[in-house]
C-alpha cells in the first residue's frame, strides 16, 4: 500500500513539474531571417529474414516439394512410404546447399498404445527421416530428430482418421521452433 502510494506520489510530481519550451527556447528552430542547413539524408536497409529463410523462400511456397513438412505412417511403423521420399530429397537438397541452416524433426503418435511405447515409436520415426535427410545430402549436424509420443496431437478426436493424422514426422527449420 505504502509503496503504492509512493509511486503515484512520485509520478504525480514528475508530472506536475513537466514544461514545455516556449518558441525562443525551441532547439532546431530558426530564427527569422536565419537559413537552416538542409536535413541529412536517410538510409535504409532491407530487413532480413529469420536465419535459414529466405525471402521468397521456396519453403513458403505451396507449389513446392518443400512446403510439405510432414511424413505419416501406417499403425505402429516406422518405415518411409515411397510417396514421401521426393519430398525428403527436395529437403535434403535444400539443406546440402545451405549448411548454416538447421532442420528439426519432431516423430509423433496416435494415443494408442503407452506412453513408453509412443516415445520409442516416435523416436524411431524421427531418426529415419534424419537417416533419409543424411542420405540425401544433408550433414548429421543441420538435423536433431526427437520423439514427441502423443504430446503433440495434429487432431483429438477418438477415430481412424484422425489417428492417422498424428501418426506423423514433422519437420521445423531453425527459427520455426
């Protein structure tokens, strides 16, 4: 209470002894008849995008293979379907030619099973697309792969369908996550 009383006590002495300079007093004014010396010009910089993202970033565009982040499974697998490999090569490719960039891969699963048992199943997806990402050209240091388990469900409703959206690796790039 007291200290509250203090600081509007205080804010309202700094306020009231607050002035405003008369136009004699104004910095930067001339007087009439004085020339003033033109202002200096301004500089501008673009403004960079977050690291490993370009602007017009081809991860940003929905026509590309690399727009796509995410690898789903079958029930209880961990093996890659063919129809996700492109999108991992365009990834590794991506990643081969920008070292400084870094990916994480984050394995997730349906609620099905314990939580033991998803974590190790997640793990497993996780590390296989780091193993494709590798193979495709990427160096082991630019991917973390990590197991979500069912932490991190895409959908909660309690059918097939939305199972098979949280059986899933998604991919993050640095400054995603």
């Amino acid at each position: 209470m007291k200290k509250a009383l203090f600081s509007a006590l205080a804010l309202a002495l700094l306020y009231g002894c607050a002035s405003t300079p008369t136009d004699e007093a104004q910095p930067g004014a001339a007087a009439p008849g004085e020339r003033t010396a033109p202002a200096a010009p301004v500089t501008t910089r673009p403004v960079q995008p977050p690291v490993g993202v370009e602007l017009g970033s081809p991860l940003k565009d929905p026509s590309s293979a690399l727009s796509k982040r995410s690898i789903f499974y079958e029930l209880d697998k961990a093996d890659i379907k063919d129809e996700y490999r492109p999108i991992l090569q365009a990834h590794g490719k991506y990643l081969a030619e920008r070292r400084g960039t870094k990916i994480l891969v984050q394995g997730n699963c349906d609620e099905r099973g314990s939580r033991e048992y998803n974590i190790a199943l997640g793990q497993r997806r996780a590390e296989g697309v780091k193993r494709m990402l590798v193979l495709m050209g990427a160096s082991e240091s630019q991917v973390e792969s990590v197991s979500l388990g069912e932490e991190k469900p895409r959908c909660n409703e309690h059918s097939e369908g939305c199972w098979s959206q949280n059986r899933r690796s998604d991919m993050l790039y640095s400054g995603e996550f």
